[in-house]
C-alpha cells in the first residue's frame, strides 16, 4: 500500500448534517459470526472502512462467497471452507495486517473442529494480549499448539464442550469468541465476567436470530445452550459510536453548528453524559444530536470542587475509544481535566503532537494526561505530524481543522481502518482537506 498523507486548512469551519457509518466494532464480529453457517446471512449498515476490506478480503480467500448488494449491503454465504488455505501462507500473512482476524478462531474452531490464526497485528496501543481467548477455547477442550518460531497459533478440537468459564478480563474481542465457539459446543456454557457492550449485544441477538440459545444478554453472565447448527440470518449494523463521539469532540473544538443524523441515541449509554461534564451543550432531536455554539464552554468540577477526572471502563463505563477525542476537544475548554486512560499504557503518547501545536497538557505517565484548557485565548498551531493509530489519529486530525495554518498528517491507513471517506465527508460539511500519496 502507497503511503498517504492528509493536509489539511485550519480555521475550519463545519455546517451540515452528518451521518455515522456503521460500527467497525460490530461489523468485525458480525462479519466473522457469518461463519458459523453454511446459510446466507445478509448485513446492512457495513462500514467501507479499511479493517472490513481486509476482513472480507480474509474470508473470501477461505472460499466465502461475498456479495455486495448496496453500498453497505452484503450478503455472506460460508458454505465451502477451504481449510488449507486457512494454514496457508498467504491467509497467514494477510491475517497480521489486521487485529480482527482474532475473531475468525471460534467460527472455523467450532464448526470444523481446527482454526489457525498468525500473531494479529491493528493498533500500535500497547500490549494487548490474547490469553483470554485461548484460555477460553481450552476450557472448552480445545488444544492449543503455539510456533513461537512462526508466529502462529493452532487449534483443534473434535467438538467443543460446554463448562462454566470466569473470563479472566473483559475483552470485546475475547467475549465474541466465546460466545461464537459457545453456541455450537456441547452442553451448556457459562460465561462470567463477558463485555457487555452493544457490539457484544447485537452479535448474541443475531445469534439468536440464527437459532442460538443465549441467556441473559445485555449482563456480563451469560448461559448458553449449544445447538447442533445455525441458520441464516439478516441483521443490521448500529451507527458508530466512536465516530457520533468524534463528530462531537470536532464540532465542539471547531464551534461548528452540525446535526449528527440517526445516531441511536438509546445505545450510547453514558457517552452524551461525559461530554456534558465537559462542557458541551447538544440538543436530541428525534434521533439526530444538534450541536449549537461553543464560543465557549467549561469543564465541570466534582462536588467537591476537585478536578474533573475521565476515566475509561468496560461498558458501560466510558468507552476507552473516545478517550482522545475528550482530550482534544479540552484542549479550548475553560478548567482543567484529568485524562486517565487506564485500559491501554501508550495510547496518550500522541499528546507531545498537541502540545507542539500549542495545547497546555501535561502528560503525567503512560496513562495521565491533564489538560489545562485554553478558553480559547489562543489558537493551536498547524504543525507536520503521524497518526499512531485510528483513534488518536482522528484526534490530531480534528485538532488541525481547529489551529491556525496548515497541517500535514502522515500515516493515515490508520484514520482510514475505522473512519469511511473521512475527508470526502467533512469537505462536504466545508473542510478543507486534501489527501496525497
């Protein structure tokens, strides 16, 4: 892939309506769930988003048959798998491009008794671990095989079993996977300790439109019954919450009057709420979140009076993905806030970019930040710089369109893995962006 760069105009600007894509998060389980059939499962609301090409691209290479019927509309038929292909060096390569392919184990594992997956790679974020899936999959009674020479995992199981399973961390990713090996095993299967967020929620009920038997979705123990085979489905994708926060976070810090269109408001659990705490001021409307103007706006403080600290959560704590759109959309508040990012240790690291542009942070470790705000008595200033991974990368983008001058932003394969047509949407609203190899 040719490296690209994004450059951009500051002082931007933004007036419109603006509509999220469909959940990366989502699409990714959704996606590898498709598997767990040999029927037709047909999804709406699919991002085009650099991480969903490479996984569709992954599962077509398996003998997937892929359609796109719309836009956002596939329809996926997983009814010849070629099993040799899945330890073939080509699948194992492109498998590392993308952090997801994690999720593709329990399918193939529980439905063809054997799964291979390379180290996956994603976000430069820190450790992120895969202990919680495979100690899952060996509860089941699955063996696990590790060529640490190659880099690569394999497992087999004649069919999996059913037991109680205390999660030893609240994975998304790892809770998808048991759940996914869980419907087809033998027996029932206990999970204690699972992410519960809606990603979790919308893959147990299409689940269960298939044919699955789980209980207790929406909480973090769920009991499932496993079932001999799942049918076809249709589902349909939520909206993108990190990206309705992200258009949030740049409307606020460029004070541009935008109406964010068909946003789920009923799904964003506690994401609106932490932005009042910041100071922003949106109206609901129908489904659509309006935002007014934000000339000024003021963090608030704990009653108390101490300083206002974000923290991230497993659902339905504050989702760790915003965590950098809060810190720059901050960085022109009146007040100051503590930043502690508790989930992942290097995901603050691109704040030494914000503070060269000007912003008053202080980064107090891997995990803190304080942001002292500006009240927008100064301006940040256009500057050259990379985008470390998809969420931080938006991050800086929107500090761009809000400093003085012309920025230049390298590495955007990263902003381009979660956010569809980024600069194609936000020229629309009257950015000025433009992307060059």
């Amino acid at each position: 892939m040719q490296s690209q760069s994004f450059i951009i105009q500051g002082e931007a600007h933004l007036e419109g309506d603006i509509t999220p894509q469909g959940a990366k998060n989502e699409a990714l389980q959704i996606i590898s769930a498709c598997l767990l059939t040999d029927q037709p499962v047909t999804l709406h609301n699919v991002p085009d988003i650099l991480d969903v090409q490479k996984l569709l691209g992954l599962i077509e290479g398996l003998g997937v048959e892929v359609r796109r019927t719309a836009p956002e509309s596939y329809i996926i038929k997983a009814k010849n798998i070629d099993l040799d292909h899945f330890a073939s060096n080509e699948y194992q390569n492109n498998a590392r491009k993308i952090r997801g392919s994690i999720m593709l184990l329990a399918p193939l594992l529980a439905r063809f008794g054997k799964a291979f997956i390379p180290k996956p790679g994603g976000d430069k974020i820190g450790r992120r671990r895969l202990d919680t899936h495979f100690l899952g999959f060996k509860a089941l009674g699955a063996e696990l095989i590790i060529d640490d020479t190659k880099g690569q995992y394999y497992l087999h199981a004649k069919r999996l079993k059913g037991r109680y399973i205390l999660m030893d961390e609240i994975s998304v990713t790892g809770s998808a996977n048991m759940i996914m090996a869980s419907v087809l095993a033998e027996g029932t299967t206990t999970l204690y300790n699972v992410a519960c967020e809606p990603y979790i929620q919308q893959l147990c009920k299409m689940l269960v439109r298939m044919g699955a038997d789980i209980n207790g979705v929406g909480s973090n123990l769920l009991t499932i019954n496993g079932v001999s085979s799942l049918h076809g489905t249709e589902h349909t994708i939520l909206p993108d919450m990190i990206e309705i926060g992200s258009f949030i976070g740049m409307g606020v810090l460029t004070n541009s009057p935008l109406r964010i269109k068909n946003c789920r408001v009923d799904q964003l659990g506690n994401i609106l709420p932490v932005f009042k705490k910041l100071g922003v001021q949106m109206t609901i409307e129908n489904d659509d979140i309006l935002l007014g103007d934000h000339s000024h706006y003021q963090i608030g403080r704990f009653m108390d009076d101490s300083i206002m600290t974000i923290y991230d959560a497993p659902w339905p704590g504050f989702t760790p993905d915003l965590m950098s759109i809060i810190l720059v959309m901050s960085i022109q508040a009146k007040g100051s806030v503590l930043i502690h990012q508790k989930m992942f240790e290097s995901r603050l690291f691109f704040v030494d970019k914000l503070i060269d542009m000007g912003a008053q942070i202080i980064l107090c470790d891997p995990h803190r930040a304080t942001v002292i705000g500006l009240n927008r008595e100064s301006q940040l200033r256009g500057i050259r710089m990379s985008s470390p991974d998809i969420r931080a990368g938006v991050a800086l983008l929107i500090a761009a369109l809000s400093a003085k001058g012309e920025s230049i932003i390298n590495n955007i394969h990263q902003i381009d893995r979660g956010y569809q047509n980024i600069d194609t949407r936000l020229n629309a609203l009257g950015a000025d962006i433009r992307r060059i190899q």
